[in-house]
C-alpha cells in the first residue's frame, strides 16, 4: 500500500496487505476476520474496508473466484458471528465487560451500544453493522437482554446481507471503473480512511456527551440540595 498508510497503520489493518499475504485463501481469510469481528469480542479489525477491498480485487482478477460466491461466504460469516456473539451474551450476559482500563472490553463500550440499542430498537441490529466497534458489541447486548431469537436471526440477516454483500458488490462495482481499476492502490486507501471516520465520530460525540454530563451534574446536585433545604 502506499508509503503514508503504511506508516499509519499496522500490517493486520492493511487490507492489501492481508489480502496478499492470505494469497489463495484470501477469501477465507476475509470470511475468518468478518466472523471474529462481527461475534467474537474483538473489534479492531478491517472488517469494511477487507469486504470492499475483496470486491476490487475479484474486479482486478487478483482473487479468483465468482463473486456470488464471494458474497454468499461473507454474508454467511457475517451473520454466524452475529449469532455467536448473540448467545455468549445469552450465557455470559456483560459480566466481561468491567474492567475499564481493559484493552477492548471495556464497560464503556457496552454502555455506549446499550445507548445505541435503546435508541433504534431492533434496527439497531441491521445499523450497526456500518459502525465500527457497536457492531462488534450490539449481539452482546441482544443476547445479553435476552432479545427473541427469531427477531434476532431476521434482523442480522438483513443486516449481514446489506453489510458483507453490499460492501464486497460495491468494492466490485468501482473496481471495473477504469481509473479505480488504474489506481487501486488510492482506491484502498480512500475505503480504509472511510472506514474509520465513525470511529473518530463516536469518539467525538463520547466526549461530548461526557462534558455535557459533567456540566449537567454539578446543577443538578444544587437543585437537589437546595429542594431539601
């Protein structure tokens, strides 16, 4: 990849990287990462940009194989991490999840998807899918709240479907546009770096919403105090 993403990023978030180090077994590599990233407790992955950057290089002819079939594998994945982060949070409920100087699972991180929960409802399940680290906890927190199953199945197989498949068709797409397919190397770099602005956009608004309720605390202790007075 290009000299500057290099330097940015380690070689397990370079999806070029991964993609030709994994050589013929890239498609099952990607479908290994998605599952592991969608269900498995570990959200620090290239789970956009590796869908996208599949569906170039099938354009490309780098990986060798049908892209129905691309798609279908990935969609499975997606959805069988979905269902086994659903019953780890059914058997084990948040109980991982309250150590805060914790590298990944921190309570934080179930607070926040909780927000996201409580705020769009089984929806949640299918919207999620398109922001990085809440898709990883979101099953937690549906299995953890004992969510109906078949409610659950239904909505994160819609959402698997317009994550893993849309993603890899959209990669797939711009991939036989002659300047993309002339630079795909600008290409990858411009997915990765859009795959990480909700990142730094819920870090934004986390912020935000701490120094509200730091601002709000201190007048509502007053308040409370001055009606017991």
């Amino acid at each position: 990849m290009l000299p500057l993403v290099a330097m940015l990023m380690p070689n397990w978030m370079d999806p070029e990287y991964l993609l030709t180090w994994l050589g013929d077994w890239a498609l099952w590599g990607t479908a290994a990462v998605v599952f592991i990233e969608c269900g498995l407790l570990f959200p620090i992955l290239p789970g956009d940009s590796l869908l996208f950057a599949v569906g170039l290089f099938i354009a490309h002819g780098t990986i060798d194989v049908p892209l129905w079939l691309a798609c279908v594998i990935l969609t499975v994945a997606a959805f069988l991490g979905n269902v086994s982060g659903y019953y780890i949070g059914r058997v084990l409920g948040t109980t991982l999840f309250t150590n805060p100087n914790a590298r990944f699972l921190k309570p934080k991180y179930i607070e926040e998807t909780h927000a996201f929960f409580e705020k769009y409802g089984p929806r949640a399940l299918v919207l999620a899918r398109f922001v990085p680290i809440v898709r990883t906890f979101i099953t937690i927190v549906a299995g953890a709240g004992k969510m109906d199953p078949k409610k659950f199945f239904v909505w994160t197989g819609v959402g698997a479907v317009l994550w893993a498949t849309g993603l890899t068709l959209l990669g797939h797409a711009l991939g036989q546009v002659k300047f993309i397919h002339e630079h795909l190397e600008s290409a990858i770099l411009l997915i990765v770096l859009i795959s990480v602005v909700p990142m730094f956009v819920e870090w934004f608004l986390a912020k935000r919403r701490a120094r509200t309720a730091a601002a709000v605390a201190p007048k509502h202790a007053a308040t409370t105090n001055h009606l017991n007075d």
